[in-house]
C-alpha cells in the first residue's frame, strides 16, 4: 500500500520564499548598479586603473543577480504536464552557473594580477606609474563596505530559505568586495611607494574565490544528482516515524535532495491482522507528521509492509 499527496503548505512557503528571494536580488541589483557607476566616476577623477577594472568587474555581479532571478523564478514554478515533480533543480543550474562566473571571476583578478607585476618588474622607474588619488581610495574603502554588507544581507536570506542559488550570489557579492580589497592595497601601495602589493593581494584573493566557487559547485551537482539528505535530518525522519502509533518498525528509508527540497520514501511494518482502512490510516499519519514537522520535505510516501505481530 502506498499514499502519496502534495503539501498546500509547501506552495505556499515556497511562494513566501521566492518573494524574498526576489526582493533580496532586486535590492543587491539597484546597489550593484549604483556602486559600479560610483567606482567607475572614482576610478577616473582618481586616475587609479585599479578602481576602474574593479568598476568593470563590480558589472558581473549585476549579470549573476539576473541569474538569480531567472533561477529562482523558474525554480518556484508550480508542477505540469512536462515537471510533475516541479522545477527546483532550475535553482541548481543557476547556481552551478554562478559557480562558473566566480570561478572566471577569480582567474580574471589572478591573471590582472600576474601581467600588473609583470609590468611593475619591466618598468625601468616605478614613478612613470601614475600614482592614485584619494578619492580613489575612498572609493575602494566605500566599495569594500558596501559589499561586505551585501554578503551579509543576501547569506542571511539564503539561510532563513535554505537557497544554494541566493547562497552562491552572496559568495558572488563578497568577491566582488574581496577584489575591492586588492584595489585598496594596490592604491595604498602605490601612494607609498610599494606597487607589488596590488598584484600579491590578487593573487590570494584568486584563490580564494576559486576555492568558493568550486564548493558552490559542488553543492549545487549534490542537489541535481539525487543525493540523499544529511544523516541528521534522516535520523530526526526516523525518530518521528516511529513515534507513529502501531508502527512497529521502519523496513527501509530512502531521502533524495531535488534542489533544496527532498523527497522521503518509506517502508513500514504493520501488524498483518490490520484491516485495509487501519492501515491505510497508519500510514497516512506516518506521512502527516513528517510533512508536518519537516518543511523541506516536498513529498513523502509512505509503503506498509505486513508483519506478525509478537502476540501472534
């Protein structure tokens, strides 16, 4: 016997979720625009070319949030004839697409760092360098703020929906600041007279935004390729089920992550001398409780296998 239905519940959170997650992005997007405007202005007036490829750069960020967005409004897209199962996994893909653009993101800042200490090491005098103004380096310092607090603001709705593609755009937002880090140093350097501090930041910052983008890939290819969910959660599953009046053991528990929700399949026993209806009920209680207790659960079905009970 088995007994499958689909949470009104669920919908509906996922509805409430999608609203912040739209809210958040459109929010980081108006910040993105107006600070690479800011940055680009600065970079200029400061004749610092360092401010201005942060500016340009600040621009990639604007591209991931419209990822975003595409990825969080086709992943809420209720079931049809084609996804009977919904559109989750669109969130992964666009997270695993973020992924690549952090990943580029952090060759990029390793290679301007190589071919900047390249030039630093051929120049015959470091004072041919033009040397920053200030208001360049209150940009960078701006700039370092902004995006600092961006993370923050998007990890934090990431968290509270549990969105791996909000959570890659927040990583996206602190590369974006982590690269901002390396124009203050590389403006600071300049003005005191230690050009190589610029390329040295780039290349640390490098590999630190490689190394996140490839644990946001790796995330993102767990919840496309059916993993199970985390052994705490399915000990909690199992702790419920057996909670459960007249079940008399668990045959077998199988969980698969569809994006950042799961799908539970259960195998229980119950006393063989149960008629249909009781059993029936049985299970349809076993399923009430775990949709009920576990919001991430998206489906849960729930098989009765009869047993002899120990007074028979």
């Amino acid at each position: 016997m088995s007994f499958l239905r689909p949470r009104l519940g669920g919908i509906f959170m996922q509805r409430t979720n999608e609203q912040l997650a739209i809210r958040v992005t459109r929010n980081t997007l108006a910040g993105n625009i107006l600070l690479s405007a800011f940055k680009l202005i600065a970079g200029i007036l400061g004749h610092s070319s360092a401010m201005i490829s942060d500016a340009v750069h600040s621009l990639t960020d604007i591209i991931s949030t419209v990822v975003v967005i595409v990825g969080v409004k086709l992943g809420n897209r209720s079931s049809d004839d084609d996804h009977p199962y919904g559109h989750e996994r669109f969130e992964s893909a666009a997270a695993i697409i973020l992924s690549g653009i952090l990943l580029v993101t952090g060759l990029l800042i390793g290679y301007n760092a190589v071919i900047n200490a390249w030039a630093m090491i051929s120049a015959v005098d470091y004072e041919v360098l033009a040397v920053p103004g200030g208001l360049a380096l209150i940009a960078a310092i701006v700039s370092i703020g902004i995006k600092e607090a961006m993370y923050w603001y998007t990890r934090n709705a990431a968290k509270k929906i549990e969105s791996g593609v909000l959570m890659a755009d927040a990583w996206h937002q602190r590369a974006d600041g982590l690269s901002s880090i390396g124009s203050l140093l590389g403006i600071l350097g300049a003005r005191m007279g230690f050009p190589a501090a610029d390329p040295l930041a780039g290349v640390i910052i490098c590999l630190f935004i490689v190394k996140v983008s490839l644990s946001v890939f790796r995330d993102a290819i767990r919840k496309m390729t059916d993993t199970s969910c985390d052994d705490e959660t399915e000990a909690e599953i199992r702790a419920v089920v057996l909670a459960q009046d007249n079940v008399l053991g668990i045959d077998k528990i199988m969980t698969r992550m569809f994006g950042d929700r799961i799908y539970v399949d259960i195998e229980i026993s119950v006393d063989s001398a149960a008629s249909l209806v009781e059993a029936h009920n049985i299970a349809e209680r076993v399923h009430d409780a775990i949709e009920s207790q576990f919001d991430k659960v998206k489906h849960c079905m729930v098989h009765v296998n009869p047993v002899e009970s120990a007074g028979d």
